[in-house]
C-alpha cells in the first residue's frame, strides 16, 4: 500500500473516532467529511445549543505534495500528536495553522 493511500485511512480513522465523542452540552453532534479525490478531510460540529445555532469546523486536515497539512486543529490534546503516535512522521506534518515563522521553531515540517 502507497504512503497516501496509508494517510488517508489513517486520517480518516482517527476522525471517526471523534464523531463518537458524545457533547456535553446542547443538541450538537460532529460529522466527518471526507473527500478523497481533493485528499480533504474535516470534523464539522453541528446543531443547536440554547437555541443559537452551531455549525463550526473543528479539524481540517488537507494532504498536499505527499505531507499533511493540518489547517485546522480544535482538539484539546492536538491531532498532530495522535497522527504520529498512528505512525506518520513529523517530517510529514505541516501546521498549516501556524505562520511559516513559527512552524520553524516547532518538531514539525515547515511545509
């Protein structure tokens, strides 16, 4: 199996187990989406809470020229940390989240 194909199911697996973390709170619920064809994959909470409606992304995960970039990352403990203890490098990690300036000085590729 190739390295993409193996960071897609990777990917993918780690944020179905976000979608069965339960909500504390109001009538919320996380979707993942997932578009293999343009390698992007979100978590995207969606609902109601005390009448106000929720619709946010929480992780956006874009593979881009072999590395995974993580746009965004609402976690509480960084899905960063989760995709290597799953076996990808941090050579193969961008946080796209963070200025070029700063992604130098962290364990992470710069891009």
């Amino acid at each position: 199996m190739d390295t993409i194909e193996t960071y897609r199911e990777l990917i993918e697996k780690i944020l179905i187990e976000y979608t069965k973390i339960p909500y504390a709170y109001g009538e919320i619920h996380t979707e993942a989406v997932f578009d293999r064809s343009r390698d992007r994959y979100l978590l995207v909470n969606v609902g109601w809470d005390n009448g106000e409606r929720v619709h946010s992304s929480l992780v956006h995960i874009d593979i881009l020229d072999g590395k995974l970039w993580i746009q965004r990352d609402g976690t509480e403990d960084g899905i960063a940390s989760e995709l290597v203890k799953a076996g990808v490098p941090k050579e193969h990690i961008v946080l796209g989240f963070r200025s070029p300036e700063v992604r130098q000085h962290t364990d992470y590729a710069v891009a």
